[in-house]
C-alpha cells in the first residue's frame, strides 16, 4: 500500500526519513553540525550549511510538508519567523488585506514593522466575503487569512477568499495554527501558504518555540527557501526534533481535546455569569457551516465573556487546575487573558472595537479529565460571581 494512500494518523507516526536511512532509526538522528564536509572541489553534496539545510530539520520540513498536502515545508525558530518569512516576499509597495481578529503578534508585525517597509495594510472583516471583495486594492499582494481567528474563533471561507485571490492575482497566506493539518488543509482548498505557531498543538507540551510554513507550488517555495536562507531565522535541530516527537500524538491529543472542548463550551454556555461563548462548534455560531465544510473538527480552543475585569480577576485567581498563561495546544489547559497576554501589542482602542474587552478569556484545552475542569471552573465562577462589581472609572 502506498504511503500517499495511508490516513492522517498513520502517516504521524510512520516515519517517511526511514526510506532514506540506512541506520533504519525509528527516531531521526539529530545532526548537530554546522557545516558539512564537501566531498569534491566543484560539487557540493545534499547539505552544505545548516543555515541552507540540515537533515534532521529537512525531516521536520518534509513531515509538515506531507501533512499539509503542499510541495515543500520550511521550519522556522518561531510562528512569528515563519509568518514575518512569509511576509518578505512582498516589496515596498505591496498591501495586504488581513483578518481584522488576527494574534497579536501578526498585528504588531504588520502595523510597526511592515509599514516602515512601505508595505501598507487594511484591516477587514474577512467573514464578511464583500467588505473583503471590495478592499481589494490594486497593489494587494496577500490576502491574509486566521481562521478559526485568535482570539475570537471567527470563520472565514477560505476558499471564498480563494476565489476572490485568484481573480485579482494576490496569495492567500492561512494561520492554521488552531486547527493544523488534522482538521484543515488550507492549500487544498487554493490556498499558497499555510503558517503555524508549532509552539501549540503541533508540538503539543509547551517545550518547544517552533514556526512551520508549507507552500503550495514549487515556484513560490524556491522563493520562500531563498528567503529562509537569507533571513536565517531557522528552527535548531533539538526543537525539531522535539516537535518531530510532539507531532506523532497530534491525533489523539487533538481528538481527545476537542471532546472535552466540546464538554466544556456546552457548561460555559448554560452558566448564568458568563456573557457569551465562542466556539465554532455550536451550531448558533455564524461561521458554523463553513467551518464545518473545511474543517473535520471544532478543536480545542475556545473564548468567552465575563461581565468585567474584577469578575474575571477573581474567577481566574480561584481556579486551580488550568495554567494561566501565554499560549495554547499543550496537554495541560491553558488560560490566557488576551487583552495583557496575546493581544498586548494592540492599542486598548483597537482591540475593544474588535471585542477583546476586559472580560474576554481564552482556553485551550488539554488532555485533564473534562469532568474535572469544569467543577473547577463551576467553583471558580461561584466565588467570582460574588466578587462585588466595581466599575472601572471608580478605581
Ligand atoms: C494564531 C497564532 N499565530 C501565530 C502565533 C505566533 O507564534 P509563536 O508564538 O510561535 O511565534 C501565535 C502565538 O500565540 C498564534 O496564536
């Protein structure tokens, strides 16, 4: 049976690096060199710097690369590295159009870094298929996509956005950190670039820093490698390794994580203090039909509102089982409070008008028994609900 015809999990665990070994390693060697020996004056061999190439990365690369369904994978130090990379195949005079509920990070980079580059941009509404249509511009080079966005879990129609790309000769770069490869594979539905922050659901144990990029034809990732190379922001053969390691249990982390996800969305939903919940899972959410068209799964993250900061202060100082940090798609749940977390680099301004209120919380959910973290959050929200409210211009 063909390797191109074995299911998603199979092709995590079955090592596609053993066709080439001679060792016959279930895990790939890690190649810590620098530099490798060139065999002859005039011809170099398969590596010649790490910086170019490097074999234990190219396994991580060709890995992401098969998942993806795309024509090459690229490993970078970080999500933001392999988006920024991304980025600089665009020159002075280019726009992009990018989701307006976008990380924090991705903003920053395209409000304080791009533009001082003469790469300008306009914020949209990237569900809202028209107000995208007509913010097209001339000189628009990436249409760039987060979906389901961070961090309010909205759905764009990624091939909708396709469509529209095509016609006006732009790419569409697609953030599919949240749902990877096991639930959606944005180039198969036209997309040029696929990006992920490996540091979550990817690697999966909050032990590695990691960006991957895979691109769609082979034109466009000569142009990427180029850029790699050039830029060096390149991933170090320990963490890809140690993502190769996280990758092999991606499916049954990710399953597992959504059903409770699943749990704890219909809890969240039913409880009296909490305003509102997103999860593209309930069939009330606007984008559920199209995340269910392009996605196999709902996945493990999810937002909801408190009534204010004093309310949610509290509810998160009487949890005891979810870290409370940066982060997400680790085994162990994380809470993050986007408005001084994940979304610090965006004005208070900017971020209220996309509804990254003071009460806004975002969990990814881990591999914790689901029965147990909602008592914990049942008993967190008893104690905060008793939390007096305090307006915050009385502060
Ligand atoms: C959706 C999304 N994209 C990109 C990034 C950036 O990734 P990294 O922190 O690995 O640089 C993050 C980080 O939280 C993210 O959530």
């Amino acid at each position: 049976m063909s390797r191109y015809n074995w299911q998603f999990e199979t092709k995590l665990v079955s090592p596609s690096h053993l066709v080439h070994s001679e060792m016959g390693e279930v895990n790939p060697a890690i190649h810590y060199s620098s530099t490798f020996h060139q065999k002859q004056f005039d011809t170099f061999g398969p590596f010649d710097y790490s910086r170019s190439g490097n074999p234990t990365r190219k396994v991580l690369e060709d890995v992401i690369a098969e998942l993806e369904g795309g024509s090459k994978g690229f490993a970078f130090s970080s999500g933001m590295a392999a988006i920024s990379s991304a980025f600089m195949l665009l020159s002075a005079g280019d726009h992009i159009l990018i989701s307006e509920d976008v990380y924090g990070g991705t903003f920053r980079m395209v409000t304080q870094v791009l533009s001082k580059f003469k790469i300008s941009h306009t914020f949209v509404n990237m569900t809202d298929l028209n107000e995208v249509a007509g913010s097209i511009q001339p000189n628009t080079k990436v249409i760039y996509v987060e979906t389901p966005s961070n961090p309010l879990l909205q759905i764009t129609d990624i091939e909708g956005v396709v469509k529209l790309a095509q016609a006006n000769d732009c790419l569409v770069f697609v953030d599919n950190t949240f749902m990877t490869p096991l639930y959606q594979k944005p180039l198969e539905l036209g997309a040029d670039i696929v990006l992920h922050s490996a540091t979550k659901f990817l690697s999966g144990h909050s032990d590695v820093v990691a960006g991957l990029a895979v691109v769609k034809d082979e034109e466009l990732s000569n142009k990427l490698g180029f850029i790699q190379n050039a830029f060096g922001s390149i991933l170090g053969v320990q963490d890809c390794w140690l993502l190769l390691r996280g990758l092999k249990t991606l499916s049954v982390r990710l399953e597992q994580s959504s059903l409770s996800t699943q749990l704890i969305a219909n809890y969240l939903n039913s409880h009296p203090l909490v305003e509102e919940v997103f999860y593209p899972g309930f069939p009330a959410h606007p984008g559920h039909s199209i995340h269910n068209r392009q996605s196999t799964g709902t996945g493990a993250v999810l937002s909801f509102r408190l009534p204010n900061r004093e309310i949610t202060k509290s509810f998160i100082e009487n949890l005891t089982i979810p870290v409370f940090a940066v982060s997400l798609g680790a085994v162990e749940s994380i809470l993050s409070y986007p408005a001084t977390m994940s979304h610090a680099a965006m004005p208070k301004e900017e971020r209220e008008k996309r509804g990254i209120t003071d009460g806004l919380l975002r969990l990814s959910v881990g591999l914790e028994n689901a029965k147990d973290l909602i008592q914990d959050l049942d008993q967190a929200l008893v104690q905060a609900k008793e939390t007096t409210y305090v307006p915050l211009q009385n502060q």
